[in-house]
C-alpha cells in the first residue's frame, strides 16, 4: 500500500466518504425488513429483491474476484466504503451458502426458499448494517457529506 | 432480570429526544428570522423528516425475542442519520440572509442556472467555522433520504434541485474570495451527473499502464488507488469547472487564497524552495502547483489567455510558468504517492472532457466581457458602482445606451481592477496614502462592494424585466 495517511491541509475538504457507511446501513436495515416480511408471508415481493439484489450481486462478484469497485453499475455496491464493508462480513460467512441463500431469495419460481436461506441472509444482513454503523460511528471521521 | 425488549421504551424514547433536540430551533427560528427560500425548503425537510421519524418510533413495537434481534439495529441506523443531519442544521439556521453574501454568491448562482438541466436549481449556503468551502454532498442527501423512505414509508423526499454549499462565516464580506464557491458548485455537478463512475474506471485503467505491478495488488489495494486516482480526479474536475463557470477569476481568487504567486522569486523567476512543498499531493487533494498547473492548460486553450497575458502580467507569469513542469517533476517531489501521478495525469484528457460536457452549449462569457470589461474598470476608477453602465456608440453625445453586465463579466472586471489598478485608485483620492494598511483595506472594501452592489443591482433589473404581471396583480396584463 503505498498510501499513507497524509494530513489534510487544503481549504476546500471533501471528507465525505463516511456517508457510505450510512447509506449502507440503510441498505441492510431496508433488506431485513423486507426478508421478515417475506419469511412471514407466502409470496415474496419485488420488495425483497430490490432490496437485496444489490448485495447479492455484488457478493457473487467478490466471489468471484471481479473488479467491483473499477467497473461501476447502478445494480450493485459502487462505493469503496461499502465494497470493503462487504468484503468483511462476508469473509466471515460460508460465501457458497450465503451465495445459494441469496439467489434462492431472488429466485421467482415455485420454490419457496428455505428456513435457513432466510435465517443466513437475515444473519448477514444483521451483521453488514452493525459493521456499517460501527465504520461510520468511528470517531475518527466526523465530516460526512463534505466534499 | 429484565429482557433487553423491556428497555426499549427508554431506548426509543431516548432517540425521540435525540432527534427533537436537534430540530427542537428550526420551527420557531425558521419563522421569525429571514432566509432564502432555498434555505426554508432545506428547514422544511429537515422539520418534515423529525415529524415522520418521531411518529415512526411511537409506533415502533417488536412482538418477540427473534424480531428484537432483527430490529433493534434499525435505531441506530436512525441515529445514525440524524446525526448526519445535526450538523448541517445550526449552521443552515446561522445563515440568514443577514448573514450571508447573497448577491455575489446569488450571482454566481444565476450564472451556473445557465448550465443545461440546472436552470431552477438553488443553493442554500451554510457557515463554517473553519477557513474551508465546502459542498455538502446533496446527491448522498438524497440517496439517503430515499433509503429512509424505504424504513420509514411517509418520510419527506430532499427537495429537488437544491444544492448545499458551506463557506467561511468570515467570507462573508468578501466579493471575490467567494469566486471559490465554483469549485464546490462542480462538486455538485459531479456528483450529479455520476462522472464519478467513469473517471473511476478511468483511473483503473490508467493505472493498469502506468503503474508497475498494479495487476499483482490484492484487490482492496486496488481498490485504494483507483479511489486516491478518483479523488484527485474530482477536485482537477471541480477546478476546470470553476474556470468555466467564472473564468481567470476563480483561478486567480485561488492564487490568492492559497497565496501561490509566493512561488516566485524577486526575478519572476520559480523559487524551488517555496515551490517544493507546494508539489506535494494530499491523501484528498492533488497538489496546489498541480492544480494550478492544469487550470493554466486549461486556460491557455480558452478566448481569455490573450487577455490574460496583456492585463495580469504577474498571474500570467506564474501560470506561463507553471505549464512547463513535467510529470517526473511531480513524481519526484512525492515520495509516497507519486507513483499514481502518473495515472492521474493519463486521466486529465477524460477530466477535461467531463467538464466541457457540464458546459455544452453554455457561452463562456468572452465576448461580452470583452465588449464591457473597459467600461466597468472605468466606473470602478471614478468610484461609481457599474450597475447601469452608459456607453457610447457613436460620436454623437446623445448616442449612449445603458447596458447592465452580468456577473460573469462584474466579477473578471472587478477582480482585474482589484489586482491591477487599486494603487491608481487610492493615489487618486486626495488625502489617501496606498502605503498605509488601512487606508487599502478600505478601498479594497469598497471595490468589493461597488461590484457586489453592480450585481445585486443587475439581479433586480432582470427579477423586474422576468416578473409575471398577472401574480403580481397587474389589471393591463392579459389573461390567460
């Protein structure tokens, strides 16, 4: 990494990369709340995959070690905030199972996804919106939305 | 024992206060001090977004121990949010129209209304305490209250076409420092119109030919150099669109703020010891000589170097000088992050491209500024603010037709007269010393405020040329 950390000295900021984190969260928090719904109900919505499609995508390509942040695209994480956030918690997850759960949530047949698809990618939803709001809560980087 | 779910009412009730004490100033203050309507629409928001969140957590239950553990991380997302909030409101409550410098900012706002597709967008304009302008990232404000909207369905939409840019509460006197609010505007646009994500593979690109090994870097590390690449992109970008925007006169208040014509020596010559620590890059920003160096470029292609070259002979050296350092130069003077100058430099042609884009089909103000500029110098000379300047078109006396300059042209003017003739100015004035601090300080003050009232003044003439006869009452006008 050839990058240290050099000190900012100019008088036009733009320190506004904390706001991805937020942004982030709000993701997580918009997909839980549509797998609860979905897990209680019989049909899942368009909801439900708009609001997890991103995250799915974006897993199977660092999956798959493909150049997420290089090659930006409205259908998944474009940010380095979130790209790097995503990479944590996933590494934590069996990405295979997390992979399949995620596809079954999307998938628009007959089958109805598992208990387990829904309790692994509630689970990692969980997990992405705490490791979220645990970057973005860092006391270190307080200037959001600065650029 | 209790269970976490019975401390939820104090938690809710502890983010409810959360959120009211930091709206708890809009309403009252909102209604008994003046703002720009930009500033109530923004006030408006914020107290809209309060209403829906705290009627949200009124009604916010969990019904077992498996919803607690899905949603007890929802409130610190809200937390979260609102805290983004907290520190835009005092300042946008702080900056009442008393405040802040409207009419040479307002101006500058009539001129980015020229853009194609930001006719009606405004900007609301906050205080900072420190010396910095800065622009509030609105396309994120945006994003993220349409993800609110996801959680919390009946939240408010950010309004549309509304900017937020923070400057210097000291500023706010000044007329041609604040040239530098350009730059944040093109953070706006940048923003807006996603040049981030092709100036992103851009960089990517440019950094697989320029940079050895870049293909054997983990993908987090390529992730980090293409984002240094990006961010430095961004700010050439916002730079080049300040230029546009405003002409010579956005680079020369950046000289000024950043007092870069210290990098010459008594000859006029390049000082290396005063120009070395100026070469360095910062994790956010390029260099200011390379910032400089490309805004020079950059002018030297446009109508108004010739210009340039005959009036600001000391602007005009530096910037002549600063377009013959090479590449290798840059990379020397940064140890750490010179090996991705390169890649930045292989990226300035796509920069320049996304900035002539924003300004497709907008004049760059030349010509009429040419036409006016004598005019405006001259009222300035006698001390008279150019709001209506009298020019005559023929040798006859009685041939004279009043013209009002528009800000692009009030401010290149101003700030030329300002640079170049304010000694002529003060040693015309009987009693007056151009030696004496005092006595220049005032005189700057004035030419700051004759040009700012010019402007103010061309604001009004055009409200009262576009007003509508029929909202505003007038019997004659014909009805739809």
């Amino acid at each position: 990494m050839p990058l240290k950390a050099l000190r900012e000295n100019s008088d036009m900021v733009a320190m506004g990369e904390r706001v991805h984190y937020l942004s982030l969260a709000l993701d997580a928090r918009r997909a839980l709340n549509a797998i609860r719904a979905a897990d209680k109900g019989s049909e899942r919505t368009d909801e439900l995959r708009n609001s997890i499609r991103a995250a799915a995508l974006s897993l199977e390509m660092l999956r798959t070690h493909a150049d997420l942040y290089a090659n930006l695209s409205p259908e998944h994480y474009v940010q380095y905030e979130e790209i790097q956030t995503l990479r944590e918690v996933s590494s934590s997850l069996d990405p295979e199972a997390l992979t399949q759960s995620m596809k079954s949530l999307l998938a628009s047949g007959e089958e109805r996804p598992t208990a387990d698809d829904f309790s692994l990618a509630r689970r990692f939803f969980r997990a992405l919106e705490s490791r979220a709001l645990h970057h973005y809560n860092d006391p270190a980087s307080s200037d959001a939305f600065a650029a | 024992m209790l269970e976490q779910r019975n401390y939820l009412r104090h938690d809710l009730t502890a983010l409810y206060a959360f959120i009211e004490s930091i709206v708890e100033g809009v309403v009252s203050q909102r209604n008994s001090t003046a703002y720009s309507p930009a500033a109530i629409r923004f006030l408006d928001f914020v107290h809209a977004l309060a209403a829906s969140c705290k009627k949200h957590l009124a009604n916010w239950r969990v019904q077992d121990d498996e919803e607690f553990e899905d949603r007890r991380e929802e409130l610190g997302t809200i937390r979260a949010a609102w805290r983004e909030l907290h520190k835009l409101i005092k300042p946008a409550l702080d900056a009442d129209t008393l405040q802040v410098p409207s009419a040479v900012v307002d101006g500058i706002v009539r001129r980015f209304q020229e853009i194609h597709g930001y006719h009606e967008t405004e900007f609301v304009l906050l205080h900072t305490a420190e010396f910095n302008y800065v622009q509030i990232r609105t396309a994120d404000l945006r994003n993220l209250s349409a993800k609110i909207r996801a959680i919390i369905p009946d939240s408010p939409e950010f309004p549309t076409n509304l900017g937020v840019i923070g400057m210097p509460y000291s500023q706010g006197r000044t007329a041609f420092a604040n040239c530098l609010v350009a730059h944040e505007m093109g953070h706006f646009v940048y923003r807006d119109k996603t040049f981030e994500s092709s100036l992103q593979t851009a960089a990517d690109t440019a950094l697989k030919s320029v940079f050895e090994n870049y293909e054997g870097q983990s993908q987090e590390q390529k992730d980090r150099l293409i984002r240094c690449v990006a961010r430095w992109a961004e700010e050439l970008f916002c730079d080049l669109f300040g230029v546009m925007l405003l002409g010579p006169c956005y680079t020369f208040a950046y000289i000024e703020a950043y007092d870069l014509s210290a990098v010459l020596d008594s000859a006029g010559a390049i000082s290396e010891e005063r120009m070395q620590p100026r070469m360095e890059f910062y994790e956010y920003h390029p260099s200011h000589i390379f910032r400089l160096q490309q805004q020079s470029v950059f002018l030297r292609e446009s109508h108004w170097w010739d210009h340039i070259c005959k009036s600001q002979a000391r602007f005009s050296t530096l910037l002549q000088l600063l377009r013959c350092i090479e590449t290798d130069a840059h990379v020397a003077q940064n140890p750490t992050v010179g090996r991705l100058v390169p890649a930045l430099s292989a990226i300035v042609p796509e920069i320049r491209k996304a900035a002539f884009t924003a300004f497709e089909e907008v004049d760059d103000g030349f010509a009429l500024f040419s036409q006016l500029n004598r005019f405006v110098r001259d009222y300035l000379a006698a001390g008279v603010v150019p709001s209506t300047l009298n020019i005559r078109i023929s040798n006859d006396t009685d041939d004279v037709v009043a013209v009002s300059a528009p800000p692009l042209v009030l401010l290149n003017s101003g700030m030329e007269f300002y640079l170049t003739r304010t000694d002529e100015l003060i040693r015309s004035i009987q009693g007056e010393d151009q030696n004496q601090f005092d006595c220049r300080l005032r005189w700057i003050r004035r030419i700051e405020e004759w040009v700012a009232k010019a402007i103010e003044d061309e604001s009004l003439e055009k409200e009262e040329t576009h007003v509508d006869p029929v909202k505003n009452g007038d019997p004659e006008a014909p009805r739809p």
